[in-house]
C-alpha cells in the first residue's frame, strides 16, 4: 500500500508558515499536489509561504488559524472543504515547547493549557474532521503527526511539553490500530519522534551522547519518504531508540543514570527558544 507520490493529491499542513511545515508543503508542491492547503496563526508569514510556494508552480491555499481553538479549528476546516474538496493528505506539524524550568516554577497556568491544546488536542480535532472523508474514500490517504523523543523518554525541564508529545503519540498510534482492524487499509498513519531540530523552536537545547541537534531538511526527507510508505513510527535518530529501549528494560535508577550520564536530562538547561 505504499503512495509513491503525492501528485495529484490534495495536502493540508499544519503549523505551515515555517520550519518543518513550510518544507513540508513545499514537497507537495515540487512533488505536483494538486492543492496545497497551509494553516497557520502567524498571517503575514503564511501569506509569505503561501506566495513562494505559488512562484514554483503549486495550487496553494492559506488560512490563518489558531489550532488551539477548536471553534477556529472547524471553521477553517469547513473552508478548506468548501475551497478543495476533501483532503488526502494531513501533516499534524504545529507546536510549541515551553521549557528550561522545573514544574513547580510554571507561573502562567495558560501555559500548560496552550501546551496541550496545541501539541496534543489540535491534531486529534483537525484529524477528526478530515479522517471520515479518507475512510469513506478508496484512494490512499496519509496522516502524518509530528511528536517528539519526548514522547518516548522522560526529560526534565519539559514536563508539560512531554506530557503533550506522549499523548500525541498514544493518540495516534492508537487511530493507526483502528484504522487496521477496521479494514481501512487505504489510509495510513505515521507518528514520527525526532529529537531536537534546528528549526529555532529548541534554541539553546543541547544535543547529547551521539546525538546532535537535527537538520530540519533530513528530517522533513526521512518523515516524507516514510509517511508515503505508510509506516507506523519513525524515531529520530537512533540514539533515541536506543534510549527508548534501555528505558524499557532498565530499573528506573539504572535508567535515570543512564540517561543522566549521556546527557539527556542535563539537554534543556540551557534553552531559551525561538527570539520571535
């Protein structure tokens, strides 16, 4: 069941005005999409993206929404349903990390509700409203979630951060399991888990133990590729399957100075984020 591209199909990305997002829509548009949908808060960046993606040739649309609003959410859906028609392929790439400070510091308890909504709540409410059309439909169709290494190993300093990337992951693995014993063979679900990228979001995050910080290019390459491939999980790089795996096996004192040592728990002290 693999899609060995995405011609002719019709692509919403999340989170689109930068980064992973904008890479991402820009391979549908050289891969020859036929409508390219960008969601984005940020407005006259996702008009910038939405013009350069349209100078190489791509039927592209833009929308500016906030993903933390569920309201906001099924509005632009409907929008994009109005506009386009039904969409074939769904890349979950908005999030934010809040981090570089123990739990009990967190001052803004809107922080922790921002944090979830958006990493964890917004792409089960997106994947809500285009899912039915792709099962319903019989040609291939992809869901392809951006969560994290945070996901699969417990890292201080990013508690609430973590806590959102699990559930994303747990959710969506989850819906790929459905999807299979449902007999919706056509449609495929990816959750991929890299560790930190050099798009700005971890500014001052350190890489650790054979592990440096991810090219943004590589990373949107290997998702791509996999996610045409319909496959189920993809963890970036394999230092963290590694550490996913020790995690597993190890007693809960062996693990923590284990991950302690080569540098896992010491990689967010230094991190200040993305300077908007």
């Amino acid at each position: 069941m693999k899609l060995e591209t995405v011609a002719d199909k019709k692509v919403l990305v999340t989170g689109a005005a930068m980064g992973l997002g904008k890479l991402f829509a820009e391979r549908a548009v050289r891969e020859g999409a036929a409508d390219v949908v960008l969601w984005d808060i940020d407005e006259a960046r996702v008009k910038e993206t939405a013009a350069e993606l349209a100078a190489l040739g791509g039927r592209v649309h833009h929308h500016v929404v906030d993903v933390a609003d569920r309201d906001a959410i099924a509005t632009a859906a409907a929008a994009v349903r109005e506009q386009v028609g039904d969409i074939d392929i769904l890349v979950n790439n908005a999030g934010i990390v809040r981090g570089n400070s123990y739990f009990w510091e967190t001052t803004d308890p809107a922080d922790i509700d921002k944090t979830m909504a958006i990493n964890s709540l917004a792409p089960m409410h997106i994947t809500r409203e285009f899912l039915p059309a792709m099962v319903r439909g019989n040609g291939q169709a992809r869901v392809l979630t951006i969560a994290s290494s945070a996901g699969l190993v417990s890292n201080p300093r990013m508690s609430v951060y973590a806590a959102s990337k699990w559930a994303a992951l747990g959710w969506s693995d989850s819906v790929r399991i459905e999807l299979e014993q449902a007999g919706h063979q056509h449609v495929k679900v990816t959750t991929v888990c890299p560790t930190y990228i050099d798009t700005g979001m971890f500014d001052g995050a350190k890489g650790f133990w054979f592990t440096p910080i991810l090219r943004q290019d590589a990373v949107v390459d290997t998702s791509w590729k996999q996610m045409k491939a319909g496959t189920p999980l993809v963890v970036l790089p394999w230092t963290s399957r590694l550490n996913k795996a020790l995690s597993g096996i190890l007693p809960i004192k062996a693990r923590d100075l284990f991950l302690n040592t080569v540098g896992v728990y010491h990689s967010m002290d230094a991190f200040t984020g993305r300077a908007e």
